[in-house]
C-alpha cells in the first residue's frame, strides 16, 4: 500500500471499520461481509451508480446515498438497512418489473435472473405500479446471440465489459429514462456490427435474461463473472 494512501475509521451498521480514503461504502461492506443490494455494481467494472439499489443511510445527510460510488469518510456512521431503506428498496424493484415485460411465470430466466432473486431476498411479493408494457425489440440477428429488449433493466454491465475488458465498445445507450434501451454500434442490427469480437462477456455479465446464448436455455448458461476482476487487474498491471 502506497504510503500517501490514509486509512480511514468509521461504522457501518454500529461496527467500526477500517478503509482506504479511496474506497467506496460498498467496497468496505463487502469486506466485511455486510450485503448491500446491488444491480448494475459488478467486481471488475466501473462504478455506474445506476440501479440505486444499493442506497445506504449516512448520518447527518438527509437524502440517501449510492454506497457504489460514496468515498468513505473519517467517523461517518452508515447505516445499510432500515424500514426506510427496505421501502426504498422495494419500489425501485417494483419500478423495474413495471417498466418493462419481467413475468417471471413465462421468462426464460426464471430461476436464473438477478432481478427475480432480489425481489425475492428484499420481499417484494407484488408491484404496486401499473405496468408499462412497451413495445420493445428482440434482435436475435447476431449469430451466436440474441438481446431482448423486454429483458434489459439498462444496467450497463454488458455496455462497460464490451468497452472496458473487451475494449470494443459495440453496446452502449440510446435515450433516456422508460425509452433507454442498448443498442450496437450506431443503432444498427447486432448481426451487422463490425466491431463485434463474438466474445460473449456481455452474455456472461446480464443479470437478467435480455442477453443469452442461441440454442441455450439461461439457465444452460455458465456465466464466467469471475474473469473480470483478473482482467481488470491484468490491464491495469497490478499483477
């Protein structure tokens, strides 16, 4: 550890802890073996901030704050479970399932999707939100892969492994809010990009069933999400 690195101390949950001035909330959480809920945060890739599941309390600021991307600070005190946290919660789930065609009874990645699991773990038992129902694309023009727009919950994993690992950056987004969706290069058909490497490490990263293997069902699917932090330590050079 580079000597100009300070250790900072404070509390998650009543314990104290101990942290580089550079880490995240989430980061030290896991280190001590505390689960926040997270979506769009994966080991290997970027921070996004984006799922905002991963909402934490910090004493003496009123609105929450994403624990992905939230530098520790000397004696904050967090708090990574409450009433209103798991209120919070819950909605954002519900929003999600809401805003696009996650039913889970006729999914294909039923049993085998993140979005299904953190319902279940944060006791979301039904959405108080109409449902949307728009009328998205399925693109299975690609060889190998297909991408199902009804799926996708835009957390960029696969967006962030194609240009971070990969170093392609196919997948990015277009729009905003309900109307986000991924698309390939310049919003062409995946089967027409040129920049595609064939490589499957967005498949491997999806939470949910939006990207899959042709001729696989998901839950076929042995997604390698452990090669990313080793990745990222090999491109960076610290091994």
């Amino acid at each position: 550890m580079s000597a100009s690195v300070k250790i900072k101390t404070f509390k998650i949950d009543g314990r104290d802890v101990g942290a580089r001035e550079d880490q995240t909330i989430l980061e030290v959480a896991r280190e001590n073996g505390i689960k926040i809920p997270t979506l769009c945060n994966l080991d290997g890739l970027s921070a996004y901030g984006g799922c905002r599941l991963c909402l934490v309390e910090v004493k003496g600021i009123p609105k929450l704050l994403p624990a992905c991307v939230t530098e520790v600070e000397e004696r904050m005190e967090v708090t990574t479970n409450s009433d209103r946290l798991q209120k919070y919660r819950k909605n954002i789930l519900e929003l999600y399932f809401a805003e696009r065609n996650h039913v889970c009874a006729v999914c294909v990645s039923n049993g085998n999707c993140e979005l299904q699991t953190m319902a279940q773990e944060n006791g979301m038992t039904h959405v108080h939100f109409p449902y949307q129902y728009p009328n998205t694309d399925v693109d299975a023009s690609h060889e190998r892969f297909v991408l199902d727009q009804n799926r996708c919950i835009v957390c960029t994993r696969c967006v962030r492994v194609c240009d971070e690992i990969e170093g392609a950056h196919t997948l990015d987004v277009k729009g905003r809010g309900i109307d986000a969706r991924i698309i390939t290069d310049l919003d062409q058909k995946w089967g027409e990009s040129e920049t595609c490497t064939l490589c499957g490490k967005c498949v491997h990263v999806c939470p949910t069933g939006a990207l899959f293997e042709k001729g696989k069902s998901v839950g076929e699917m042995f997604k390698r999400r452990q090669f990313l932090p080793y990745l990222t330590l090999m491109r960076e050079g610290k091994r």
